[in-house]
C-alpha cells in the first residue's frame, strides 16, 4: 500500500514529474540552425528569440512549482475531484512548450506576432484559472487542508493567487495591440516573481498546530 | 535498500513516472504551423485537431492514472509477474501518443480517418484489456491486495474496471462505419469519468482493517 | 537532509527516472506516416517494424528495470564510485532508443539490416556488461551489501547476470550473418525474461536477517 | 501534508527530475542517417560526434547530479529564494541538450566549430557558475545547513566546487583559438570527475552531529 503516512504524496510525485518534463522539453524546441556554414556565429545570435522564450517559459513553470510546493504544505489528504482538477491544472502547465515555440517561430513576423503573444497569453491564463481553481477546491470550507491556518492567512492567498489571471488576462488583451509589450510584462512576471519577498506563498503550517510566517529571504 | 516499509513504492513511482512521460510529450505532436506568413491566425485555428487530440488523450491519460493509484491503495505487495504485467501496460499507456497523432493528423482525410480512429480504439481497448489483467491478478484469490477488503466491494470494482474494453471495444468497432461517432465516444469518456462519482474508485482500506466509503464528491 | 534512513533512495528515484524517459521515448521513434492519402490503411500496416521495435525494446528495458529493483533489495548503501558506475550503465540504457529506431528504418534494407542489428547487439551488451559491473562492485567482498545473505546466493546470481553479455553477444555475433536471426534472439530474449521464473531474482532479504525465496509465480 | 520530515525532498525529487530528463533527452539528438542506402555501415560511423556528444554531455550532468546529490547530504532546510536559485541552476542544465547537438552538427565545419565549442563552454560557465551561487546561499553564514559541519570542510568545498567555473572559463577561451583543444578539455573533466577520489564530495554529516570523511574508493 503506498502511502499511508503522506496522502498527497503520489499526487506530489505526479504533478512533479509532469512539471519536470514540461520544463525540460521546452529545449526541444531550441533547434539546431540549418545547414553548416560559414555564418553559424551570426546564426547563433540571430535566434535569440529562442533562447528568450526558453528562459521565460522556464522561470514561469519554476515559480509555479514553486508555488505548487508552497500550496501543498497547506494540504493534508485529497478526493477523486481534487485530483482531477489537478490533472486539468497539469494540462495546461504541459501545454506551455508549444506556445513558446509559437512565439519564438513569429517573433519576427509583423501579423503572426501578435497571435503568437495573444496564444502565449491565453495559456498562461488557463494555467493561472486552474491554479486558482485547484486552491479553491481545497481551501473552501477548510476542506482539505491542515488544521490551524488563520482564516486572514487564507483570504491573503485568495488575493493573491487572484493577480495571476489577472495580469495574465491583460498582458493577453494587449497582444493583438502591440505583441512586444505583450510579452514584455509576460517575461517582467517571470523575472519579478523569482525575486525574494513576491508571491503567495507566506503561509505555512507550524509545528504546533499554528501558522508561521515563512523565511522569504 | 530501497522500500522495506512500503513494497509498492518503487513501482508506483516507475508507473508515476512513465505516466508522467507519456502525458507530457502528447505536447510534441502539436505542431507549430509552418513557414512563418500572414495567415497564423487562420492556422492555429485550424489545427484544432491537434488541441482536440492532446486534452482527450491527456485527460484520458490522466484519469487512467488517478484510478492506477486508487488500486494501489489496495494493494500492498508485488511479485515478479505482478511487476511484468504492470510494465506491460506502461506500455501500451506509453504509445497513446502515436494515435494521438495519427488521429490529429487524418482527421481531415475521408479514410484515413477510420484507420487512425480504429487505430486509436485498438490502443485503448489493450490499455483497458491490461489495466483489467493487472488488478486480475492482484486480486484473484486476495493474492496481494491489504486485508479486510470486503469481498462485495472487490465484485464491484471487477464490474466497473470491465466497462473499458467493453465501451472501447463498441467505439472502435464504429471507426470504420462512422469515425466522428467513434471519436465523439472517446472524447465523451474521458470527460465522463472526469466527473465527480464515476468510475470505480469507490473502495479504500479503512484504519481498522475494515473497508470506507471514500469522499468522491 | 535527503535520505537518512534510505541511502540508495535517491539513486534508485534517479534511475527510475532515467529507465522511465529511456522506456516512454521510444514511441518517439513511431512515426506518422507522411502525407494524408487514401492509403493510410496500409501504411499503418507497412511499418509493423516500428511497432516491433517499440515492443521489444520497451519489454527489454522493462526486464531491465524489474532486475535493477531486485538487485537494489539487496544493497544497502552507495559509493561515489557506485554512484557513477550506475550513472554510466543508465548511460547504455538511454542509448536504447536510438538503435531501435535504427533496426525499424534498415530493417527492409538488405545492407543495413546487418549493420542495424549489430549496433543494437552492442548496445545490449554494453547494457548488460555495466549491469554485471554495477553487481559486481556492489557485491564484491559484499561490500554493500545488506547483510546475511547466503553467499551461495549470491554465486547463483552471478551466474544468471552472466548470461546477459553472453546471449547478447552471440545474438550480436550472428548480425552480420544473419540479421533476422539475431533481431529473433533480442525479440525472444525479450519475451523470456518477462515470464515467471525466469531471471536473477530468487533472493531477497528476509525480515530476519537471513534469506528468503521471493514468490516468482 | 508532502514533506514534514524531509523538507528538501520535494526538491531533491523536482531537481532528479529535471536532470534525468536532461539527461536522457540528449539520445533525442542522435539521428538515424537519412534515407536507406547501402551505406549504413560508414554512415554509422561517420556521425561518431553524435556518439561523443553524447557520452561526454551524458557523463557530465551524471557527475553533476553525482554532486548535486552529495551537497544535499548536507542541506536541512530550503527557503524561496533557495528554491528559485535551483530553478535558475536546473533551467542551466536543461540548457545542455543543444549545445551538445550543435557541437555534433559543426564539428567538421572549418569556421562553425570554433562557436559551437565556445557555446558548449558558456553553458558549462553557466552551470557551474549557478552550482556554486546555489551553494553560497545554502553555505553562507551556515544558512541551510545541517549542524555540526566543521567549517574547514566547508572551506575545502568552496575551493574545490570554484574549480569548475575556471576550468570550463579557460576551455571556453580557448574554443576561438582551437577547437579541438576546447572540446577535448571537456571530454577530459567528464572522465575525469568521474574517477573515485575526485571532486568536492569528502565531507558528510556523522550519525553524532560531527563531520566523517566518506568513503570514495
């Protein structure tokens, strides 16, 4: 029987590995430039716009796990609806790879940018509804989470996990306006909550049974 | 040495990962549209086929895995056949993909489309056909299933588990008459058993060695 | 701290993950057949040898892992130099997709079917030598072994992990020679070891320290 | 609730996760040769650069996620900006799959060589340079480690993990000048790594609280 002692544990496992996979495949979509040459120094710098979106879509899936990891510390068992909301939530995570190929693909095309950014968009707000989803499911009426968590605690995660379609929803809306300040915000989102002190994650069980504000340094 | 305490974890974590794989790479069979023109928008939109084929086969996919792990919580030992049968069906799980994109890539060719709706029928009826012989031979004579479990409950997850070779065995002898109808029943499933209080996972050992009722809202 | 009570843990998640990826990447090699026609029923028929390929090659690594699981029961710690040994004998296992794909592509070319079969002979003899230095280092003066395991035992396993380089290395052998032969002998190899009875795992350590037949049936 | 006992197991399993992925993705860029000829046997050999990619990127993140391993013996506790400094450091790794396949693809071009190989190197920088920043944070004022350690060891570490951003710098340098002396340099750190009684893995935690020398024969 597998796991007794830690019920959440195979559904860890789980979105850990998807998450693992997705991020790495995003190199996949890095290629090799075409035929060997004389101008592969040129060629290299040219497809910069690979290597951008390898590095935001990588920064963005690493702080959702992060921030996965973080919810979890909250959870304490699951039902057959919480696991597939999370395997809703992992289908759009897995999705990522191909939209940033899109982007890195049009970035230099003047009408297929601003679908390319407007499709980055979109995903990144499903991923953002289902996470929230996801966090709703567990934390409403307390039901699956771990005993001792300050209502206020709660409400503060609310508000926060709430930026993310949010943000999403007007970095996506500006696309088809201008794609550059579109995936401009998209990669500042990455970037910005990378940094100490940002996101939702300031909650976390204590050891007696109360909540402690977390090292964020 | 690895798992003393729990003796199903090394192949619930093996099973977890090429699940996990599998899933995953449904991402690479969507293609970013061709050379770079004036018409993106036209075509992301017309390879719905390709977004179609990844959420089915992922949620397909998906819940095959949260039912895999509702039967290991049954299940507290292995044996080396037991073992085989499981890596057996990884295998068919693992080719999902290849359907997937065959569907994805015909849909729009007047036969070809039975052939790659058949064909993916075929894959899901040895996936059904597997997934029935692995808890076949875990649960036959108690072989290696936790104690206490009653044995009304093991009929009727026997029932339930038997509806997937038969409801896809109907679906794929469609594809050749009909391939939407066929398709339409492969998507309407995976959707179906998404739901909240379907399929069999309505069994789990209680703490006292006697059997629960599990929450399945 | 990572693994306290469980030094091999993090070696056999490591390997796990690595034979999971090898195993689920070989339906990479499938493809789908080129372009939309009216002949896609027979294409899918014509390229039976990818599917060979793939249930070979995933049967084999299967093998593979089921005999890495039953060997890591009987080790009880690691070594930097044991550490990379694994890590080059998971290097021989990750090449396995390649030559698979290599043996499905040639297979109908009357040249290079010899050369394909002999490249995936060499693989497995390389997969099967590292699995015999692997045991080799672990079980030499017993160095990490758990303890009280007959040595009668463990003369036995030698024996039949022995057999791996022979058999592969016949098999490889006769490739250029004949080369439907030798893909038999991988093929039924394959399908050997996956039955009851069959390979180096009749010992396990028995809860009271001394040695216990495992149940093979 | 995930981890209670093991707070850097969710990490330890994302990281083996991600390197294992990594690493076994790096067969993906070893093609089969073009189109059936009578040629197989000198194409095979014709592409031993994709072989030797192969081995030596293999070998490397091997060592890499040898190290990774051994460091974590040593860390008890993460923080966000912890856990965000391992995303940087993993999204480095993941990174190596296609320099390796840009190496194998311009090894026999006269000009293209000489920036594949200074790109391989900038990516190890990278590596390395990450490795040792994630180490500073855990290290520094003995942040997030284990008690007990004595700081001598610590200083030995420091030294000996600021190797691998100077050796992978010199043999990066070297790539505009000889490509070969740079590529070789590589291929000679793998190898050499992975010797018993190399690299910056001779200290761990006693059972007591003090530092023992692990054993590297």
């Amino acid at each position: 029987m597998g796991d007794v002692d830690s019920e959440t544990g195979r559904l860890e496992t789980f979105a850990d590995g998807v998450i693992a996979i997705a991020i790495t495949l995003l190199i996949l979509e890095v290629k090799v430039p075409g035929v060997p040459g004389k101008r592969l120094g040129a060629d290299v710098v040219h497809i910069w716009p690979s290597y951008a979106g390898y590095v935001v879509s990588f920064l963005t899936i690493g702080v959702i796990w992060v921030n996965h990891h973080h919810m979890f510390k909250l959870i304490r068992r699951t039902t057959h609806a919480f696991l597939m909301l999370n395997v809703v939530f992992l289908m759009t995570i897995a999705f990522l790879p191909w939209p940033t190929a899109l982007v890195a693909a049009y970035i230099r095309d003047p009408s297929g940018r601003h679908v390319a950014a407007f499709v980055y968009g979109l995903t990144m707000v499903s991923i953002a509804v289902m996470f929230n989803l996801v966090w709703w499911y567990a934390a409403g009426r307390g039901r699956l989470l771990v005993a001792g968590i300050d209502p206020a605690a709660i409400a503060r995660i609310n508000r926060s996990y709430l930026m993310g379609p949010i943000v999403y929803g007007i970095a996506a809306a500006i696309a088809p306006v201008n794609a550059f300040v579109s995936l401009s915000i998209y990669a500042a989102l990455a970037v910005y909550w990378l940094l100490p002190g940002t996101g939702p994650r300031a909650v976390g069980p204590s050891s007696d049974g109360g909540v402690r504000a977390e090292e964020t340094s």
